[in-house]
C-alpha cells in the first residue's frame, strides 16, 4: 500500500497505541499460506475490463453491504451496492421473517434485477446476498438445522465436517443465496461469552482440524466451485481474537501478546485461505485496543500479505464505526486499514456518500479501492454470479430433504458427551419411558440461537416442519419397539415409569444477550433440579439430557441424576438422542471439546493454562464400552447466583434476584394466576396517583439497544386506564395507555429501548428497567417482565 499508508492511516486511524501493549503484528512471525484458486489470467483480464468500465461510484458501491430490512430493490438504481445481506430477524420482501425458501429465493431475484438492469451509465454487476447461515441455514422455515459448532467440535469428526458444509451450501443455494457467513473459527478462552458455541474447541488444533473441511463443504474444492454446482462462498470469521476477550464480554478487548494471537487465535486460518477461502469476515472485538476493523496491520499486512489471501475482507454489522473517529456512516479509516465491504447493514447510503467524497477528495486513493473492487468481482466471477443459471433456485425440496436431515441426525448421535452412567444408560427401547421437562418437546429450544431469529427466541414447533423434537425422537424409538414414551413436563404420573429422561437446559441466545456473570445453571431458580429432585424421591432412575452453548456448573443436577448427558444445542434432528440413549445398538463417541467447570467462577478453563483443574477435562466422556464413575460433587458455586441475571425482572410470579419491586402512592398488588401457571403473575391496582417500580444494580443497556432490544411486558388489562399510563425505563417515559389491550386474556407490549431513549433515558446506566404510573383508576396483571429481541408488534408510543 505503499508510503500513502504509513502516513494517512496515522491521521485516519489516530494515534493509539498504548506504550508497551502490542496492537502491531510482526508479518514475519506468522504462519504463511497462500489462497488457492481464486486468481487466474482469465479471470483477472476480466475484472481488469469491467474496472475500466466502471465509474467511481459503482466501485465504492461494490464496497458496502446493506440489509435487507433497510433496503429496497429500487435503491440500487441510485445506490449501485456490491451485496445485501438478511440479518438474523430480517424478512424476505413482502414475506415474514419466518418464510419457506420460495420467500427468500424471491427476493434475491428482486434485488438482482434491478443491478442487472441494462440501462446507460450502468455497469451490470451481479449482487452477492450473505447470510449466517452457521448451523444450517438456519433463516429459512423447513431447513435442516445442525448442532453448534460447540456441538460439532465433539465429535472430532472433519470428514462429517465437511458433509455438513456441503449440505449447508445446497440449502443456501437453494434459498437464492450465495455467500454463508462462516465458519466460525473463534477459540473461545472465557466461557461466559455469548459466542461461545459459535466455536468449535477451545483447543485451537480441533478448531484449525475443521477449517479447511468446512471450507471445502461450503465451497468445493478449488475447480469445482460455483453457485451452479450448489456452493457458496465462506467467509471465515472473525478475524481476529474473538475468542479471547476480556472477561468473554462481546465485541470486546483481546489482551495478549502477539505469539498468544498466533498460536491460539489465528490457528484456523492458514488452513481455511489453503482452502480456497473466498472471504474472510473481520471482527469487533479490538487487540489490545484497537479495533479489527480498523488494524491494518492484521488485516492488509498478515491476512492479505503474509497469509496470501486473495478473496476479500468483509466488515461486521457496523463494525466499521467503533474504530475511534469513525461513525457508522463515515469511516475511511476501515478501508485504508484494508477492509473491503462495509457491512453497513442500515447505514449504507450516508456510508457510500462519504466515501464516495473521500475518494473524491483524494483521502482515498483510487489504487486502494481498485483492490477492493478487484478482489470482490474476482469472487463473483468464481462463484458463478456472472452466470445467470441458477439450477438449485428450482430445487426447493432439496430444502431439508431426507438425506440432509440423515447427516444432521449422524452429527447429533455424534456430539453427545456421556459425563455420567451409574448403570441406567442405555434404556431398552421396550421400556416404559417418561419423558420429562421444559425443553423435551421444543424444537427451538434444543436449536438455540441463531435459529429463525437473531437470539432463536420466539420459535414454536409449527415453525419447523420436518423436524423432530428429542421427545418425538424417543417416543417413535420406544414404539418401534414395543415400549412406550410419555410427555410430562412437570414430571408427574399416575403409573411408575421404568425410567425418566429430562430434558433442560439453556435458553436460546446469541452474542450479547449470551454474556454471562456466572457459570452457575438457572442461578437463583433452580426449576429443573427441583424436578430432578422430585423423581428421585419417587424412586424413579433418571438420565439428564443437558442443552447448552457451552459446559455450565451443573453439579446439584449431576448429583440428583444417574447419567448425565450433554447434548449442547443438537438443532432440529431431536432424533439422534434416542439414538444413543436407547437400545446400546450406537455407544457415546463425543469428547469434551470444551473443559467442564468444577466451581461457577471458573471462567477461562483451558487445557494446558497454569491452574487447571477441571471437574471434566478437555477430551473426556464415558461410553457403554468405558464407564466410569462420578463421586458426588460439591454445591457450593462459588458466585453469587444474583449476577446472573441482566434482563429478566419479572417472572412466575415474582421478581427474580438482584431485581426489587417497590409501590408507590395509591398502589396495591396481589398474586394472581397467569395463562400457564397457578400465582403465576401479580395483579396491580392504582385507586389514585402511584406507580410501580422494579429497581437493581445499574446495567449498561447500550449495546442491547443499539442492537434493537425490546422491553417487553406480558400483562391483562383488568380496569382500563382512566387517564394516561405511563411505562419508564433509565429516566425516559412513555405515555402507554393506548398501547395497552384492553380487550379480554393476555397480551404482549414490546417497546423498543431505543423508544426510551428518544425519550431522554440515559442507557449507559439503568437502575430502573421497569416503572409503570398511574394517575387515576388502573389495574393491570403483569406475568412477564423482560429485555428480548422479538420484534413483532413492537411499538413506540408517541413516535
């Protein structure tokens, strides 16, 4: 890049070195690789014709990415972009988010046309469309959903591996899709990151043994690449040091030295740029404090230049505008540091307008963005995009086939951990069998995040055709063979069953929401070891099957179960459970990809780290053929269970820890029952002026409401509101009353905080999430109080 680097990215970037704390890479110490496939005489003719063709805004447009949600097709004709992407909760156009592939292969086509139009001063240049699709493709309703990648890591299995990239690439390309944000090569280090079954291990060797094979799933093999052949590009990522933060917090602070980045952090890369990687998806998080998007000494002098990538660097969702100086819609900086494509999911057009004038301006020199522009063409030439055949758009059964939910089921059979058996396991299939538990017949809740929706919150069965729930898997196991399997959520029976299978664990989440304080499970509300509890007083032996992103403090529920299953977040096969639990025809083969906690403060548990001392070490788990033991375990966390909970303030009837109700004024209250549960909720009188206020340690809701959070209030309007309602949250007030259903039976109120905000609340510091006044006669039954990501029905009073 030559000496206009050395001096310009000084001024864009800013001086921020911190003394002695490395933020510059040395090329020379990292491992090289070169990019295999991507650059050809041929083709690079081709995109050196089409850049002379080019005028200086259809270039800059080819660098910004924007979403779906924020965009319509007619745009481009103004706004000539390179790519469009459907974040994690957005829709297909004219669809709901939750669609059939027909939805999403609609809309790529709209988008399309409209950059292909032949019309004057227009170069036709074809859309890349990317989405996450990181266990599956797992936007689309009736795709094969596959296990985690914490999951997957257990199975120490890359020729499984690459099957699953194949099959994930087929049901991509046959939504109208062509670019899959991923793999995930992150090495989680501290286990409260939200991110962290995004990765496979945190042993950088079983993430670096995946790297090429997924690669290769998703895109072929270098000569046999092509969205006509069912392939799409990967994009790796994020580049670099997610995994390693500080304290796990998302998008945060990687503190090490630079030999910790190579040997832990970068491991998966040179394999995946060996491979053929088309692009390489920058990250957040910062290295000792500078941010990714912006270091160009890792993203232009290592990545591109010692690594010998050749396809192009991506940005995150506005990742741009965290680099110090910048905003999400004027950053110069990013691509002077070497970024490509700014994913500039709502910020697109003020984006492209000052860049555009940057480039005008001579702040960006033209040879930079001939590179960038290089680089993405040549990867649209080699996907195929220039061609206009698109076979697989017509194969939407191909959409979670039979065959591709058979090698879903094999990988779930093949990620379960065994970490206890005192002879229970396996069950004869002609048992009778309860089945019990929150999660033992939800299909969302055993696929986690990033599962139809950014979080994986709001999903139902009926979302997901095709698909089998654990308890369906069993019960169908059972029938075949002559027992019988029962559904019982709470456990209950009439007639003693020979044996329980309880099926809990984790919520869905995704970054952010998934940061945790603590390891400890269900801290401060222990609901499933008080059913595990329950069935060992009636005598009934009972096997934990255990769903979770990452390995938790689970020991009172080790202690009340006689074999204990992790089962991770295994996606839409529930099947592949019964598999192994019943008949012993296939034995455990997992291995722990992830060291198992002993206490709930053991945060950053990792094998070979100075104090090692797991409950459960990196590569174990038992099998039928080799048993073992588990003495009783100690249940002291070692936390305090109250810092669990960041986002949840009312619940089955009652305000969870560190969270408080106060009543003010003319305010009573009263236990009531809710839809689903006896007291479940509390009922809440105004005779006169009052209010109603949860309160608790001060929490940073900044990044929840950038992220487009919902304060969300399940309630039953008992006495309509004679006069104004007004709902607060951190200082800002909203007039609700005509918000509020008065209408008979339960509703939900969603109000984005961004709504609070506007409102003058001060989101760096909220004490006081809920606050609900009254000035007249009101009285409303509240069972539900929450942060959540769901969007539907939200609004902004007053807006």
């Amino acid at each position: 890049m030559g000496r206009f680097n050395h001096i310009t990215l000084a001024l864009l970037l800013g001086a921020s070195a911190t003394a002695g704390v490395a933020q510059v890479a040395h090329p020379e110490r990292w491992p090289a690789a070169k990019s295999v496939g991507l650059v050809d005489a041929a083709t690079e003719a081709k995109v050196t014709a089409l850049l002379r063709r080019m005028s200086v805004e259809e270039k800059v447009g080819q660098m910004i990415q924007a979403d779906i949600g924020a965009i319509k097709p007619e745009d481009l004709r103004r706004y000539p972009l390179g790519s469009i992407l459907a974040g994690g909760s957005s829709p297909p156009l004219g669809a709901p988010d939750r669609s059939p592939a027909a939805a999403w292969v609609a809309t790529s086509r709209a988008f399309n046309a409209v950059a292909l139009e032949k019309r004057a001063g227009h170069s036709p240049i074809p859309l890349m469309f990317g989405v996450d699709a990181v266990h599956g493709n797992n936007n689309v309703v009736g795709a094969t959903i596959f296990p985690h990648n914490s999951a997957l890591g257990a199975m120490r299995d890359p020729a499984l591996i690459r099957r699953i990239g194949a099959v994930t690439a087929e049901e991509t390309a046959a939504a109208g899709i062509d670019w899959a944000f991923g793999p995930t090569l992150a090495v989680p280090q501290d286990d409260r990151w939200g991110r962290a079954y995004e990765g496979y291990s945190e042993d950088p060797a079983v993430v670096a043994s995946y790297a090429a094979a997924m690669i290769e799933g998703l895109q072929g093999v270098p000569g046999q690449q092509g969205i006509q052949r069912g392939h799409v590009a990967a994009s790796p990522k994020h580049f670099l040091g997610d995994g390693g933060t500080k304290d796990g917090i998302d998008q945060g602070d990687t503190q090490v030295d630079e030999a910790t980045l190579i040997k832990v952090h970068a491991a998966g890369y040179p394999p995946a740029i060996d491979a053929g990687a088309m692009t390489v998806m920058a990250s957040f998080s910062s290295w000792n404090g500078q941010k990714m998007h912006g270091n160009a000494s890792l993203l232009t002098d290592v990545l591109k230049r010692r690594m010998g990538f050749d396809g192009f660097v991506v940005g995150d969702w506005n990742g741009h505008g965290q680099i110090p100086g910048c905003t999400n819609a004027d950053c110069p900086a990013t691509f002077a540091a070497g970024l490509d494509m700014a994913m500039a999911p709502d910020s697109w057009k003020g984006l492209f307008d000052t860049t555009l004038a940057a480039v005008k301006a001579g702040k960006l020199p033209m040879a930079r963005i001939d590179d960038a522009v290089r680089r993405i063409l040549r990867v649209k030439m080699k996907l195929g995009l220039f061609d206009p055949a698109r076979p697989w758009e017509a194969r939407g059964a191909t959409v979670g086939s039979a065959e591709h939910r058979a090698v879903a089921r094999e990988a779930v059979a093949k990620s379960l951990v065994l970490l206890k058996n005192e002879g229970v396991l396996p069950i004869k299939p002609s048992a009778t069998i309860l089945v019990a538990g929150d999660a033992a017949d939800d299909i969302g809740r055993q696929s986690g995040g990033w599962t139809l929706s950014w979080q994986g919150d709001g999903n139902t069965n009926a979302d997901f055709p095709g698909a089998t729930s654990i308890y369906a898997g069993i019960a169908a196991a059972a029938k075949a063979a002559g027992g019988s399997a029962t559904l019982s959520r709470d456990g209950s029976f009439t007639a003693k069953p020979d044996v329980a299978i309880v099926v809990f664990g984790e919520q869905p989440y995704a970054e952010m929401r998934g940061d945790v304080r603590t390891l400890e499970f269900e801290a401060g509300d222990k609901q499933s070891l008080a059913l595990l509890k329950k069935l060992k007083a009636a005598g009934v032996p009972t096997v934990s099957v255990f769903l979770s992103g990452r390995p938790l403090w689970v020991n009172p529920e080790l202690n009340q179960s006689d074999a204990f299953v992790a089962a991770w977040f295994p996606g839409s096969e529930g099947a592949g459970v019964a598999d192994v639990l019943l008949g012993g025809t296939r034995d455990f083969s997992g291995k722990l990809s992830f060291s198992w906690p002993k206490t709930a403060g053991q945060f950053t548990l990792n094998r070979g780290a100075p104090g090692y001392d797991p409950l459960f070490a990196f590569g174990y788990g038992l099998s039928y053929a080799q048993g073992g033991r588990v003495a009783r375990l100690g249940e002291e966390s070692g936390v305090d269970a109250s810092l669990a909970n960041t986002s949840l303030f009312f619940a089955r009837g009652r305000v969870p820890a560190p969270f408080t109700l106060a009543l003010d004024g003319s305010v009573t209250r009263a236990a009531v029952d809710s839809a689903t549960a006896q007291e479940g909720a509390i009922r809440i009188g105004w005779r006169g002026a009052g209010s109603a206020t949860i309160s608790g340690p001060a929490l940073s809701l900044v990044r929840e409401t950038n992220a487009d959070l919902n304060l969300q209030v399940s309630y039953r309007v008992d006495t309509p509101a004679s006069g104004a309602v007004t709902l607060a949250l951190g200082g800002g007030k909203v007039d609700v009353a005509r918000a509020l259903d008065s209408s008979a039976g339960w509703h939900v109120l969603r109000v984005p905080l961004k709504c609070f905000r506007g409102a003058g609340a001060t989101m760096e510091s909220v004490d006081r999430p809920f606050t609900l006044t009254a000035g007249a006669p009101f009285t409303v039954s509240i069972a539900d109080i929450r942060l959540a990501t769901d969007p539907a029905g939200a609004v902004c009073p007053g807006a």
